[in-house]
C-alpha cells in the first residue's frame, strides 16, 4: 500500500503528442503542434510533461507520430536527463516498431500500439494525456479522485458556460459526477446538476491498468480507427463501467493564485495561440511562469543573458512591456509588448511591437514590425515593413489571419 502523495510512483503516463496541428500552419509545417514554441524559450508541450514531472509521475512514455525529429530532440536533451533510477521521458514513434510500421488510426489506437509497454509495467494507473494544452495540474488529486470513486476511467472536465458548450465533447453526469452518458458538440449541452454550467473534456483520462487493457482489448476487435470520445467512452458507458469526471477547477497547485484556477488553453489556432502569448506580457498574467513551486521545465541552453545595447537620443535599445530570453540582443531598438525567443537580434532603428519571435530571429535596421508571428531562423532584411500594409504582406507570401496577425514562416531550403 502506498500514500495518497506518493500515488504518482504507482502510474506510468502516455501522452499522445502525434497531432499535426493543420489550424496551427504555418507554424507546424516543419514541426508538430506540441513541438510550437510558447512563451519564448518553451515548447507546447512543456507543460504537460511538467505537470506530470512535479505531480511525480516520472515514468512516461511520449507518443510522437508528425514531423516527431525536432520533438523527440527537445524530448531526449531536455527530459531524459532530469529522471532517476526506474524513471524516464521518452519518446516512441511508430516507425521505431518493426512488427507494425503504421500511422496511429486514433487517440486509443495510439496507446493499443504500445500496449506491451502497459501490461510489462506494474502500475496501477493509466495517465494518458495530450501533449498540446497550456495548462497547470497536480495529476496526482485526479488520481486520488479516482481511486475514491473506485472508477474504471477518470476524465478531466472543464466547466464551461452553456452557450460555449457546443465546441466540445459534453458528459451527461449525476449528482455525484458519474458520468451517464456523452455527445461531441452537442446542440443543446446538458448541464451539471444544479448548475447552468456544464462538463467539458479535456482529452485527459485516468484509467485503471486493468480495465485499459480489456477495454482496449475489445475495441480493436470492432474499431480499425480506435478513439477514445468516439468508441472507448461509448463503449464504456454501454457496459455499465465506472466513469467519472473529475473538475479541473478543483485542482490546485502550490503557489496558485486566484486568477490562475481553472486556465485551460487550446492554443490550436494562430489566433488562439497569439492571444495566449500575449497574456503572458501583462502586469499579472493568468498563467504565471514566475511560480517557482509549480515550475515549467525545459532545455534552458548553455546561452548568456539578454542584453541592450547603445544609448544615443534616436539609437536607443530598450525593451519595454516585454519577455525577452537568453541570448537577445536589443541593438539600439524599441522591443514593445513582445515575446523574444532565444538568440534573436534586434537592429539599431527598428521596432518591434505586439509581436512574437521565434529562436534565432534576426530583425535588420530601419525595419518596423507589428502584431506578427516570426518563425524560427528568420532573417527580416533592413528597411521592411511588417503587419502595416496587409494586403503587402500577402503578396510577400505571409500569412493572414483574420484578426490581422501576419505569420511569417522559413523558407523552404
């Protein structure tokens, strides 16, 4: 028997990190979406392997499929050396497999093909989670959730208004969260018991070790394409099982504020994702990376700190309202409401403002660029004009969105 705090030790996670992200292009034409830069010097996924890593489940296996080079490197330099004796982050991908070299059909399909990795272990629980939110969350009060309802599967839930409902998968659920029944994208969204709001899945799901090997089991014998909301839960609540859902508002963290309770982000459009960044710059952020008792981890790099350069009356370098990383040089230019990734290199004369720059990103003089995305390896020329003539910056070959942000991606070699 174990104790409740030391219930992550007794789990092994998987997290389904193969998506393409086509909403996200073209950000994700080189790389998959978990593989997206968030924050300056973090990947998407990031987040979830850090909210398994502090709520101690360091036995996790990342299953990658999409563009999975860049990711299984992130994967191998930053996560497999911070795990101990019996303890790893790893990533699989499905041409490592020489029994079976297939692309994963379906979310369920996905832990199916690795299944051997479930049945050798000897966890108790099932974490599987997806690689492409932004969030914070002690996995560990889902996991003693579901062992206190004795539940087959456990499901993340936001609690979301009614009328944003009909964007997700809705649980139908009971007075003491059973869940009884379930519709992607419902017209009409039942809501919680008492309440005028209603359940939302969040894709994440505690299953217990036995129960995911026999349910799984018996899908692949009826589904080619196996998934979790479209056949594995269906399934479930046909047989009578225990399923419950478990209310992210309820989780909470070490040194969380009022604000950050229940911030859920799918950044799975340009717009989305640019929005999250953005709330990042503000005086008090809804997501605060400065909480050192919940940290968000990643490869840091051996790089010096940012700096700024020249202090002349029109060559000024200064970085005002900003999140600049390691290695930046702001070089007698403005850097205003903006995210600087790693590496990058403002010239003198230029501005930069309501923008978001990848690593090594280099911004020639004279150049003003505003409300815009700026891919990895960029070299911006002198004297360019970004996101002020839109119609410009199509022609250019830029991405437009229809809120205006201009996403300027590498150029095919």
């Amino acid at each position: 028997m174990y104790a409740l705090d030391n219930v992550g030790r007794n789990t092994i996670a998987m997290v389904l990190a193969g998506g393409k992200g086509e909403r996200l292009s073209p950000l994700t034409l080189r790389r998959a979406k978990p593989s997206v830069a968030f924050g300056g010097k973090y990947k998407i996924i990031d987040f979830v392997l850090s909210n398994l890593f502090n709520s101690g489940i360091k036995k996790v296996y990342i299953l990658t499929q999409y563009r999975a080079f860049s990711l299984n490197k992130h994967i191998r330099e930053s996560w497999g050396k911070w795990t101990g004796l019996g303890e790893f982050f790893v990533a699989i991908s499905p041409e490592t497999k020489s029994e079976r070299e297939e692309w994963f059909k379906g979310t369920a399909d996905a832990i199916l093909q690795y299944l051997r990795f479930v049945e050798t272990s000897d966890a108790d629980f099932v974490a599987i989670f997806g690689g492409d939110h932004i969030y914070k969350m002690d996995v560990t009060q889902m996991i003693n959730y579901h062992r206190m309802n004795r539940a087959d599967i456990t499901i993340a839930a936001l609690e979301v208004p009614k009328e944003e409902a009909n964007r997700f998968g809705v649980f139908s659920v009971d007075d003491d969260y059973r869940v009884i029944g379930f519709t992607e994208k419902p017209q009409d969204p039942e809501t919680i018991p008492g309440r005028e709001t209603c359940f939302a899945s969040m894709g994440n799901y505690i299953f217990s070790t036995k129960k995911l090997i026999e349910v799984l089991q018996e899908g692949k014998k009826h589904y080619e394409d196996l998934d979790f909301g479209k056949h594995v839960i269906p399934m479930m609540l046909e047989n009578g099982d225990r399923i419950f859902a478990y209310n992210f508002n309820d989780n909470v963290i070490p040194g969380m504020k009022a604000e950050e309770r229940g911030y859920w982000k799918d950044v799975g459009t340009i717009d989305s994702y640019y929005e999250a960044n953005m709330d990042l710059i503000h005086v008090s952020p809804q997501l605060n990376l400065y909480n050192y008792k919940w940290p968000i981890l990643t490869n840091q790099g051996n790089l010096p700190p940012a700096k700024t350069v020249f202090d002349d009356n029109d060559r000024r370098g200064v970085n005002i309202d900003s999140y600049v990383c390691a290695g930046c040089i702001t070089s007698g230019s403005t850097v205003r409401k903006s995210i600087l990734g790693p590496l990058c290199k403002v010239n003198s004369y230029s501005l930069v403002e309501d923008s978001i720059l990848f690593e090594n990103v280099t911004v020639g003089r004279h150049t003003k660029i505003k409300k815009a995305i700026i891919d990895k390896n960029v070299v911006i020329p002198d004297n360019s004009t970004i996101g002020y003539d839109l119609e410009a910056d199509r022609a250019m070959g830029y991405t437009i969105t229809e809120s205006g942000i201009v996403v300027v991606p590498r150029k095919e070699k």
